[in-house]
C-alpha cells in the first residue's frame, strides 16, 4: 500500500461516501431501534467480519506486540466505538441526518489541537481560521429556531452537544494511537479496536435505563436490511477505509478529508430522507465546508 501515491488521502476520501450512506440508513433505523443497542447491533455484526477478513487475508500480528498496545487499542475502541458512536446515534435521532452532518464537522478541530499538542504537528494559521468557522457553523445550527417553544431548543441543544461530544472521543481515540498505527496492520488493529468497542457496550448494557435496552424494535424484520446494510457499509468498509486513511497520511489531512462526510450526508438527507432545508441549515454547512477547506489548505 505505501507504493500506492496518495493512497492515505483516497482512503480518507472514500471512507465518508461509504459513511453518508451508511448515515441515511442508521437515522432511518434510528427511529425504532435505541443509540446503544444500534451501536451494539451493528458492532456485533461487522467484528466477525473483520475477523474473517483478517484471517481469509493471510494477515498476521505485529512481531511485538505489548500489554501496553492491546490496552492502547481497546480503551481507543471504547472511546472511538463504545462512547462515541452511541453519542453519535443520540445526536443523529436528535438532530436528523442533515444538522447532525453539520455538527459532525467539529471532528477535525479537535483532531487538529490533540496532533499539535501531542504528535508534534504544526498548526498554521489557515488551520486556526479553519477551526473558527466549523466552530461558527456548529453553533448556527445550535441557534436555528431560536425562537422555537422550550423543547424544541432543549432537544436540539442536546443534539449539539451530544455531537460535539462525539467528535471529542472519536479524536482522542484516534490520536491516542496515531504514533504506532505505522506499525500496526489496519485489520489487526480494527479487529482489537471493535473489540473494545462491543466489550465495553456489553458492560455498560445492565447499566442503562430499560427504554435504552429495549431490543424488542430488532424483532421486526423490517429494520434488519437498514440495520446490516448500514453495519455493512458505515462500520465495516467505511471503518477500513477510515483507518487506512490515518494510518498512510498525516492525522489532520485525513481528519480535514472525512469531513467531506457532512457534504454528502446533507444532501443525501435532503435528497432521500426529505428532511427541510432552512437558510440558517445552509448557512451552517456553508461555513463548515469553508472550514473544511481552509483547514484541508493548511495542512499541506
């Protein structure tokens, strides 16, 4: 792979068209299956496939391999997988796909900050003004219908919130093992990565409110084709890819590509869902992308 020219930056290209799609599919399952069990769900249904993967490939381990690293990368996958994704869906039935996409964008500065600070990356200054207007477009979309009643805005606050937090984790999750992923095949690490992931969700299962472990919703064959389409597509190919992406390019190069996800999760969501669009919601992914692209600018 690294023979390939700009294979990280196709990588971190492809991964968000795969993860749009696999959006539209989760808010449509979103809205009869719970965050944590949709999480859990669909982590169960793509670990094993990554593993057979790992094995059909002919992939092997890293010849030393620590205590230490298999700790690094399941407390990565319950950051990256367990709390973030779960997060994520919360925001997602919140929100809608299309201001969920937008809010999405605060993925990079945060990845930003955490490779300056703690991978030794230079922020520049199209970077800084970067981070300002995804920053401006997240909180337009917080500010749309503010003059809505009391709930209406409470909910989408806690969308906001909910998807900021989510970026947050899934930052730090990356971040926090960006120095070895050089030296770690994409599939061994994904396969401990989804690991902690579904371990952790597991462990917080009992803990839950009864309504968050509701699986009567999964009883329906309806939901199932959204369900393993979506695991199929946002969680096993687009989680490959996304990997893949950081592990053959610079952490905020690729971050600055994924966040071409928001593009195609908007208009996919106005397209296929219907959901309205309003000036403040364009206004919103406006900024985001303009960020998006000083910052992609900047970086290199």
């Amino acid at each position: 792979m690294d023979s390939v020219p700009h294979i990280g930056e196709i990588f971190a290209l492809l991964s968000p068209m795969a993860w749009a799609v696999a959006v539209i599919l989760f808010r449509v399952a979103g809205r009869s299956v719970p965050p944590l069990a949709l999480n859990l769900t669909k982590n169960c249904v793509a670990w094993p496939l990554f593993g057979l993967t790992y094995y059909a490939l002919g992939a092997t381990a890293p010849e030393t391999v620590t205590s230490a690293d298999l700790a690094l990368l399941l407390v990565s996958g319950i950051l990256g997988i367990a709390v973030a994704d779960t997060l994520f869906f919360m925001c997602l039935n919140r929100l809608g796909a299309s201001r969920q996409a937008i809010v999405n964008m605060a993925y990079s500065p945060p990845i930003i900050l955490l490779s300056v600070i703690f991978l030794g990356e230079r922020l520049s200054v199209m970077q800084v003004v970067g981070v300002c207007l995804i920053l401006m477009a997240v909180v337009t979309v917080g500010r749309e219908n503010s003059g809505a009643p009391e709930e209406v805005r409470g909910k989408r606050l806690s969308g906001v919130l909910l998807g900021v937090g989510a970026c947050v984790a899934q930052a730090i999750s990356v971040v926090m093992i960006k120095p070895r992923m050089g030296d770690w095949p994409v599939l061994w690490m994904t396969c401990w990565r989804m690991g902690g992931g579904v371990g952790a969700a597991m462990l917080l299962w009992p803990l839950l409110p009864k309504a968050q472990r509701d699986l009567s919703a999964l009883a329906n064959r309806k939901c199932w084709p959204t369900v393993l389409a979506g695991a199929l597509i946002g969680t096993y190919l687009s989680l490959l890819l996304w990997m893949g992406g950081f592990k053959y390019t610079q952490a905020s190069v690729a971050s600055a590509f994924n966040q071409t996800a928001s593009l195609f999760t908007f208009i996919l969501a106005v397209w296929i869902l219907r959901e309205p669009v309003t000036k403040r919601a364009l206004m919103g992914l406006a900024w985001g992308l303009l960020g998006v692209i000083v910052m992609g600018f900047g970086s290199i």
